[in-house]
C-alpha cells in the first residue's frame, strides 16, 4: 500500500507527498513521517515513546513533547481538522494519537503511455492548434505575471515566542509552555491561508532578557510577532498577550485575561487569538495596501 486517500486527501507513503482534491499540500520533514506512522497503524492508538522512535529515534536529544506537539500541530493545519472535533486524528490524552478517518488503497501511478504515431507532416489544423496553445500560454505568463506584481507572493508570517512566566512561581513553567503550544494551535487553525505561523524555532524559546524581536524577524521572515506575559496580580494570575509588528515593532494590540487561573490552557489560548486574529486581519488587509506586506 504505497498510496492511500482518506476524505479529500491522499498520501504518497513512499514518497510522503500530501495532496488535498489533487493539489499539493506543503508539509515539513518531520510532521509528514508522523502522519506515515499513524496511517501506517491506522485504527491503532501509537504511543508518544513510538512516535519518538519513528521520527526521531533513540539517540538524538530533543525538546520531544514541544516538537511533537508541532508536527501535530502542522498536520490538523494542513488536513484543516478540529483537535475538539476531529475528523482525522484523535489524541488520547497522556497516550498518543489514533487515525480515526477510513482508509482507501490507492493503485500505484502509472507511467506515461507511449504517443501514438503520427504523420510527420504537420496539417493545418494541427498548426492552428499550436498557434492557439502558443498565444493561450502567452497570455496565461502574462496574466500570472500581472497577478504576482498585483498582490503579495507569500502571506505573512507571525511568530509566538515562548510565554514569559513572570509570577515568580517555577511551577507554571509548565502551563506557560502549554499555553504557548495551544496558541500557536489556535492560530494555525484560524489563518484560513492569509498568515502563516512560526512556533517551533529556538530563537522563539529565548529567555526574555537574551530576545531579540529584529533577529526574530530577520530570522524567520516574521512580520508579525506574538509575546505573552503570565503575571501575578494578589491571589490571582494576569496574562498580557502582545501583537507587534515588524520590524518597526508597533503594537497592533493587546489582550488582557485576567483570572487565569480558572481557566484551561486551551481555553486560554483560544480567547488569546479570538482577541488576535480580527486585528491581525485587520492590520494584514491594510497593509497590503499602504506597506505591501510579502512583497
């Protein structure tokens, strides 16, 4: 079984290729061999520690729950599936994930066939048609070339750093990473395609006072980064989320969610980008015009 289609989508294992409808469907490296492993034991629930043998392997020493959170992460973007309702893949909570959706065999690509023979001298319905070819080529290079020059080439890019934990209170390291991975979850999920989102890259997991918004910038070809402040306020918590653009490094808004405490992690991270997301668009759609943002 070298190709398999699940709803619109199919998976070339041999190759690790994903396609939506026929289209190609960008995946990185290391979130395509995670998606063979689970189609590979579909219906099965694999492990975390499995996973961590398939895709990264005994020896190599890396931060493995942040990076398999992201290849997860990159996967229910590229699939546009619900981690509360999923269609594709299921998380066990403390187990590991499960293909849930139901796979068809796909027969191997065949090769081209051979043209059929042909008179060697052209007539003039086979001139006409290449004149026709010719001239609707000409025009399609044009018009592609027009539509480039006319809008941005790549959408923007934001950024999440890593949430700065300033309670003073070592224990909440954990939620403030996990609130960091939702996030960038939450607005991968909501991009619908006009930004793409950086939230795995170690200049991101830098302690505040070694940060660097303009080397994040240069970086990752950011122009837009998110930094959050988990503060505490008497008894309770305080998060402060910051939307800043660069590499002017305005602020295009900030998000206050008090209380934090009575919260989840994704519930969280949810209110952070539905207060975000509205005002990133905002800001993108202007800027396409009056600082043609991606070009």
């Amino acid at each position: 079984m070298a190709r398999v289609r699940f709803g619109l989508f199919e998976f070339d294992l041999s190759t690790r290729e994903l396609r939506r409808a026929g289209a190609p469907v960008h995946l990185q490296s290391q979130p395509a061999q995670l998606l063979a492993c689970l189609i590979q034991n579909a219906g099965r629930i694999v492990s975390r520690e499995e996973l961590r043998q398939a895709i990264w392997g005994s020896a190599t020493f890396v931060d493995f729950d942040r990076g398999l959170n992201f290849c997860v992460t990159q996967i229910r973007s590229a699939l546009a599936d619900d981690a509360t309702s999923p269609t594709y893949i299921r998380t066990i909570p403390k187990g590991g994930y499960q293909l849930i959706a139901p796979l068809e065999a796909l027969p191997a690509l065949a090769g081209a066939e051979a043209p059929s023979p042909i008179s060697t001298r052209p007539s003039r319905r086979v001139i006409a048609t290449g004149l026709v070819a010719v001239i609707a080529v000409v025009a399609i290079v044009v018009g592609y070339a027009l539509h480039s020059r006319a809008r941005p080439t790549a959408p923007p890019v934001v950024a999440v750093v890593r949430l700065d934990n300033e309670t003073g209170d070592p224990g909440l390291s954990r939620v403030s990473d996990a609130i960091t991975d939702n996030l960038v979850e939450r607005l991968t999920a909501l991009s619908g395609g006009h930004y793409a989102v950086a939230g795995n890259a170690s200049i991101l997991r830098l302690p505040r006072n070694q940060r660097d918004l303009n080397a994040v910038g240069s970086t990752l070809h950011a122009k837009y980064v998110v930094v959050c402040q988990l503060q505490s306020v008497g008894n309770q918590t305080r998060l402060l989320a910051h939307l800043i653009r660069l590499p002017e490094q305005t602020h295009v808004w900030v998000a206050r969610i008090e209380n934090t405490g009575s919260s989840s992690e994704p519930e969280i991270a949810q209110n952070i980008a539905a207060a975000l997301v509205p005002r990133l668009a905002a800001d993108i759609t202007s800027g396409y015009s009056s600082r043609g943002l991606g070009r």
